[in-house]
C-alpha cells in the first residue's frame, strides 16, 4: 500500500475502486477489507462534506466541529459558550418543571423518567421504527445534541480542543457541560478552568449573588446513589455521609427499603413533649445495628437535621456496648476488629447469637443521613459525629 499527497490525496494500491470528492480522491482494491474500509471513509466524507457549510451547532462530524471551532475568534466562541450554557440550563429547568413530585421516590429504584424514555427508545430501534428516535433528537435544542463518535478516541480528541463550561443546575448545584462533546457532569473536571465570562446561563445583575447549594461538596443523583455507595467505601475507606438535598426525602426513602434504616431524628423533640428516652431509642439503635449485621445490609442512620444541640454521639449517645462509636468509621468495618475479639461482640446480646455465634454476615455497611445545608452541616455536626471518619456528598434528584 503506497500513500502520497499532491494537490488530491490519494489512498492507491494495484487496482480498483475509486471515488473522487471536490478535489478528495480514494482509491482502494478489491479486497473485501478495503472495500468495507472505502465505503467507511467515503461515508464520513460525505457527511464532512455536507456539514462543512453548515453552522458549529449543526454540525454532529467531530472533524468538521474541530475546524469550525478553532477558526472562531475569541468573541465567537464565548458567543458560542454562552448559547451552550443557555441551552442546557433552559432544558434542565423544563424537565424540572415537568417532574412530577409524587414520582419523585421511584427515582431511588427504577430509574428517572429519561431513563424510561431512553429505554423505550432503543426498543424503539431494536423493532427496526427508529423514526421516532431520530425525531426526539431532533427536537432537542441543536446546542445539546452531542457528534457521532466512531469510538472513544474521537471523544477524547474532542475534550482537548474544547473546554468545560459551569452552570447552575436546576437543584441549585453547579453542573458542568464540555462545550464540544455536551457531557455534562456533577464533579468538576480536572481541565475545567474559570470562566474569564458569564456563562452561568443565569441572570446576572449589580444585586445578583449566585449560591452553590452543595458549597464545594461532590455532587450525586439518587439514580447513582448505589454505586456511589460503593466506590466512596472502596476508594476512601470512609462512611458516606449523604446530605440530602432532593425535594421528598429520596434518600430516607431509598434506605427505609433497601437497608436497615433507623430514625433518631425523634430527639429534636425534647423529652418533655415527645415522652421518648433517650436510652430507648439508644437500644433501637443497637438492634438496628445487630439486624443489619446479621442480614448483611446496610444501617443507615438518619439525623434529619438534628445537630449538637440535641445529640452528642461522642460523649453521650454512643456507647461501646450499645452503639459503639466506632460504627462511624470506615463505614462500620472498625467493628469487625480485632479479627481475635471484634468490637461488634459487645453489642450482641443471648438472643441474638446463631448457635452461640455472634454472626455478621458480607454487605454490611454503615451510611448516615442528615438534611443539613451543605454549608451548615460542619459547624453544627463536628462536635456531635466524628466527621473526620466520614466522606460527604450532596444527594439531588
């Protein structure tokens, strides 16, 4: 296989195929390889061809996108960062405004309604009508609708010549959007530099202050809250610590049927008015623990927005055989140390023992809740829990 540039580029061997496009010509023999590797490139070419009049937002070839790009001046692209920002931030707030609350939950166990619509969608494709999958990507804003990758190498080619871009997403929390590729992600991306121009894609004016509700913490959703779970233990060694920032209560919802959850946030309410001890719900706490040890699941401990002022785990609540401290570290795996004398032996009573044995079988974890504001939650938990063991994140829908 010989290759050589003149004023045409050429693609030549002994014989055969050939194609020739605005001065492009490729040639290729009949081999089946080549042939099917021809009809590949003269595809692409075609549609590079078709897309190069058009506009930046109209084009899906990355090559195509990348010339266009580097060809703007310095205002045409902030133009263009704007217009994306814009785009994304008026399609997030329509699909917020088009949730309804009370399928707010089934976010936790079978997915959001865009995750019903992408499956529909590619069954849709799968029966051979894709009319209907072509239409709703064209209906949606041509800002949004990421190119047509060959594999992942175009796409991390793409994220070198184009930039993040940070919003405010529709649960108050900054968002991040690549301008060239459209992903959009919670964390902020290791390229992402500072804007040197609004492109929040949220009014700004001399009173306008613009919060970050998450105040600097890793964003989740509840539809990845599980595998969250798993890479924050796996990763840090630490207990998650989930501020719960949805619109229902998601996460105490999730937990209530996936886990062995207990609710002390009763103790907001002085004894006087709620009539509830506080040994009482320390013992709850204890066999809550011992259930979820025995079953393999996970505890979850719920605060609610209880804070110092009504708890004081360090010094008063937790006791070592009852509700050991040290269910807060390394998400409840410093209780099964030392491997000769666990710690969780002590919290196990006669009629909780297997034949003798005091069981705790795998899956068990320890994750705690709270509905503090991100920017309120140290201040008014680091006396109360020790947060040093635990890794927070902030939960929206």
């Amino acid at each position: 296989m010989k290759e050589y540039y003149t004023d045409e580029l050429h693609l030549s061997n002994k014989a055969g195929r050939r194609g020739s496009y605005s001065g492009l010509t490729v040639e290729a023999n009949d081999n089946e390889d080549y042939v099917v590797l021809f009809d590949t490139v003269n595809n692409l070419i075609q549609i590079a061809l078709q897309e190069y009049e058009k506009e930046i937002q109209d084009c899906r070839s990355p090559a195509v996108i990348i010339e266009k790009y580097n060809k703007m001046s310095e205002d045409e692209r902030n133009n263009f960062h704007v217009k994306v920002v814009e785009s994304i931030v008026k399609e997030e707030k329509s699909k917020s405004n088009s949730t309804s609350k009370t399928a707010d939950y089934t976010l936790s166990f079978s997915g959001s309604a865009a995750d019903t619509s992408a499956e529909k969608e590619a069954a849709s494709i799968m029966r051979g009508d894709e009319d209907k999958s072509i239409k709703s990507t064209i209906e949606r804003d041509p800002y949004l609708i990421p190119p047509s990758f060959l594999n992942e190498d175009e796409r991390h080619i793409l994220r070198k010549y184009g930039r993040w871009c940070r919003y405010l997403g529709g649960a108050g929390c900054y968002m991040y959007i690549h301008i060239l590729t459209k992903e959009v992600v919670s964390i902020r991306p290791e390229e992402y530099e500072d804007e040197l121009v609004n492109v929040t894609g949220e009014e700004t004016g001399p009173n306008t202050v613009l919060t970050d509700k998450s105040n600097g913490l890793n964003t989740i959703t509840i539809t990845t809250l599980p595998s969250e779970i798993d890479r924050i233990i796996s990763e840090t060694k630490k207990t998650p610590f989930l501020l719960d920032g949805t619109k229902e209560g998601a996460v105490r919802t999730y937990y209530s049927y996936k886990a062995v959850l207990e609710d002390i946030s009763m103790l907001l309410v002085p004894f006087a008015k709620s009539g509830i001890k506080r040994s009482d719900v320390e013992e709850r706490c204890r066999m809550s623990l011992v259930k979820a040890m025995k079953t393999g699941v996970i505890f979850a401990l719920y605060l609610g927005s209880a804070s110092i002022e009504h708890i004081d785990c360090k010094k008063k609540f937790c006791k070592k055989d009852v509700f050991p401290l040290d269910t807060f570290t390394n998400a409840g795996a410093r209780l099964l140390e030392p491997k000769g004398n666990p710690r969780y032996h002590s919290i196990y009573r006669e009629e909780d023992l297997e034949h003798g044995q005091a069981i705790v079988r795998d899956g068990f974890r320890v994750v705690v809740i709270s509905t503090l504001e991100p920017k309120d939650y140290l201040e008014k938990l680091q006396d109360c829990i020790p947060l040093g063991y635990m890794h927070p994140v902030y939960v929206i829908d």
